[in-house]
C-alpha cells in the first residue's frame, strides 16, 4: 500500500523539505532521512519512480544550466563534433547517433555526458566556444552528487541494512575517476517531420544502470514509464525532480526497489512537436570496484538490455557498465 498522499499521474510524491539540501549536514535529523526513505522505498518498490519536491536545488542555477545549453547545442554541429569522443562516453553526441531501443530508429535527440574525469581534467568541457559551460556543470555534478548522498542515506536507512550509512559506502568515489556516474545534459530539438524516420522516439526504451538517477526535465512532457505492461505518462512536476531506480540498486535491494523501463516519445500535437524540450540527468553510480549481482530483471529482447543475459553472477560494477557501454550506447 503506497504512503504517498500525493500524486503527478502514477508518479508518487515525496515532501523532501526536511532533508533537502537547505538543510546542512549538522541539522539534517536521522529520524526525517529514515522517514523520508521509507516513502522512497515504498515509491520504488510500486512504480520504480518518485517524484521529490523541496530538494533544495536552486531553480536559477537550473535556468542557468539550460541558458548555457541552449547556447551550447545551438552551435553549429562541426563545432559541437569536436567534443565528441571516439574512446570514451564523455562529451557530445549528436542527432540520431545513439540507439537505446534497438526496434527503434536511432533517437532523435542530442546530448553532452559528463563524468567524473571531468574533475582532473575540465578542459575536456567546450568552454572555449560556449563560455560559462565549464562552471555551471561542475558546480550542477558537485549538488547533484551532494543530493544523492542524502537520497542514499535515506534509502539505507530505510532498508535497514547493518550499517546506516552501507550505500553512501558503495558511492565513496563520487567525481573521480574510478567511479562512472555521469551528467547527462539532453537537448531534444524541434521535431522535423522532414527528417524524423517512421517510428522514431526521441530516446529509446531502457532501464538505468546505476543506483539512482535525478532527472531534472522542462514542462514540455514526452517522458513515459513501463507500468503493468503499458507505457504511462510522467507528467512533469515544476521544481520537482523525478528520481528513478537503476538496476544496481534493484540488486543490491534484493529485487525490492524496481528498475523501470521508460522512453521519451515524440509527441502528438503539432504544437508541442514545435518545441525544444530539455532534460538533465545525474545517473548514480556505484564504484567500479562495487561486487554487483547482474539484474535479475526481465530480459526484455526489444531493448538494448537483453544483451545483459549472458553474464556471470556476480561482477564489479566498471565490468556491467563496460558490457552495457559495449552493447548498448556506444556513440556512432
Ligand atoms: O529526457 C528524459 O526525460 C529522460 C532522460 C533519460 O532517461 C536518459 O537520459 O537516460
């Protein structure tokens, strides 16, 4: 039975207000990150997603995140290409140059992804032909991480687990190098019916690696989840942020919290086709070094993750990414 009182469509939401992030660490009390976490739990474990309100995360810092986007993905593309990396995952991806349904055209979206390598080395960030970019996203990686050390808090607590603090202990590495969470800063451009293939979505069905991701998204919509075998709309939630469940965390929960599967569609009216829709997500990840039982989950062969079934039954986490990376969203 969800405690929830509060609903955006079947998304459960969660009054962060006593442990957000306007509240320091000396204040924050054990007894409100154990409550809190007890709803987060209950959220998860029925649809996988939750929506947080009173976060702490200021809304001019996010409107200043999306300026410098706007500027950033507006550039012409040969200029966006050359923060494109062939070895690794970080820097931009371009329109239809990643696929994570493989059903599915490639997605018809744009994207910049941030590791924590970024900390030793910023000069991989373009700030030389969008200035501004550099700070903004390192101080946007640094609250988002420190928000997800609250969330895991709560979560641990909530679970019970011997030590109250055992997830934050698998996150030690957050913003270096050995860990893999990344920023991922979408750009979902006008949609062009010219170019836009039969069938395309604007991101694939998959599920999230990693514990748990923030995503912060505009009032634009398209964001659906997999719920009872339909997909269901996410409505967005203004100053919320939509936190969801990653297959790690679904195994380190013992298969209590679910990992759900959602997509971004294009949408219906024309209107709506006409604008640009933003999104930014915080995926967290374990450290690389972090024992992890591959999902139990359903391997569902119209996504990208059904090439996840054949792994042995326990890994670290950097061998389930680098499969999922191998397999799954390699940049073209
Ligand atoms: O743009 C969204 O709303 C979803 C983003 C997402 O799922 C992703 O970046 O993996």
């Amino acid at each position: 039975m969800l405690k929830s009182k509060q609903f955006a469509g079947i998304i459960p939401v969660v009054d962060y207000k006593l442990c957000g992030l306007d509240v320091s660490d000396q204040q924050v009390k054990r007894e409100d990150l154990y409550n809190a976490g007890k709803e987060l739990i209950d959220a998860f474990s029925a649809v996988g997603f939750v929506y947080l309100t009173n976060n702490g995360v200021d809304s001019s810092l996010l409107q200043e995140i999306r300026d410098v986007t706007d500027r950033f993905f507006n550039l012409e593309v040969a200029l966006k290409e050359r923060y494109t990396s062939k070895k690794s995952i970080f820097g931009y991806i371009g329109l239809n140059k990643e696929n994570l349904e493989k059903a599915k055209p490639d997605d018809f979206k744009e994207a910049f992804r941030i590791d924590g390598t970024v900390f030793k080395h910023p000069e991989k960030l373009p700030e030389d032909i969008c200035p501004g970019f550099r700070n903004l996203s390192l101080k946007f990686m640094t609250i988002c991480s420190r928000l997800t050390e609250r969330i895991l808090d709560s979560i641990s607590m909530a679970m019970d687990f011997k030590e109250e603090d055992s997830l934050n202990k698998c996150h030690n590495l957050l913003q270096t190098e050995i860990n893999s969470s990344l920023l991922r800063l979408n750009y979902y451009a006008p949609v062009d019916q010219n170019i836009l293939k039969p069938g395309s979505v604007r991101l694939g069905a998959h599920r999230d690696l990693g514990t748990v991701t923030l995503l912060f998204q505009d009032n634009v919509g398209g964001l659906q989840v997999e719920h009872n075998g339909k997909y269901v709309d996410v409505p967005p939630l203004q100053n919320a942020i939509l936190l969801n469940a990653g297959d790690a965390l679904h195994s380190i929960s013992g298969g209590l919290i679910m990992s759900k599967k959602h997509r971004v569609v294009v949408p219906q009216e024309e209107v709506k086709q006409r604008l640009t829709r933003h999104s930014y997500a915080f995926f967290a990840d374990p450290d690389d070094d972090v024992m992890i039982n591959p999902p139990s989950i359903q391997n569902d062969e119209t996504t990208n993750e059904a090439s996840l079934k054949d792994l042995p039954n326990s890994m670290t986490f950097k061998q389930l990414c680098t499969n999922w990376y191998s397999k799954t969203r390699a940049p073209k």
